[in-house]
C-alpha cells in the first residue's frame, strides 16, 4: 500500500521527469524539421504542459 508521502514522492518524480521530458522534446525545434514534425513537438510539449499541471494540482490535493 502507497503511503501519502510515497505517493508524493513519487509525484514529484513524475513532474520532473515529464519537466524533462518537455524541455528535451522542444529543442527539437532548434533543427531543421518538417512543418508536420513541429507540429507534433508542439503538440506533445502541449500535452506534457498540460498533463505536469494535472499532477501539480494533485500533489496539491495532498498537502
């Protein structure tokens, strides 16, 4: 059984990784890529921005 503390430890986990993740994909936009490929970098960074805030206000819930 997950503990709170477990279970924010593990959310702050996920929140930086997903923070990593974001920032790895958007220096995909520094090269030379297709109109359809930035398209999907916007997209994921889009999703990924959207998902961190979800887990931010979870971990929020916690407190």
């Amino acid at each position: 059984m997950m503990t709170v503390e477990n279970a924010k430890m593990r959310l702050n986990d996920l929140i930086m990784e997903r923070e990593e993740l974001t920032k790895l994909i958007g220096k995909e936009m520094n090269y030379e890529i297709s109109d359809s490929a930035k398209t999907s970098v916007i997209a994921t960074v889009d999703f990924l921005t959207d998902e961190i805030a979800t887990l931010k206000e979870i971990l929020k819930e916690l407190d």
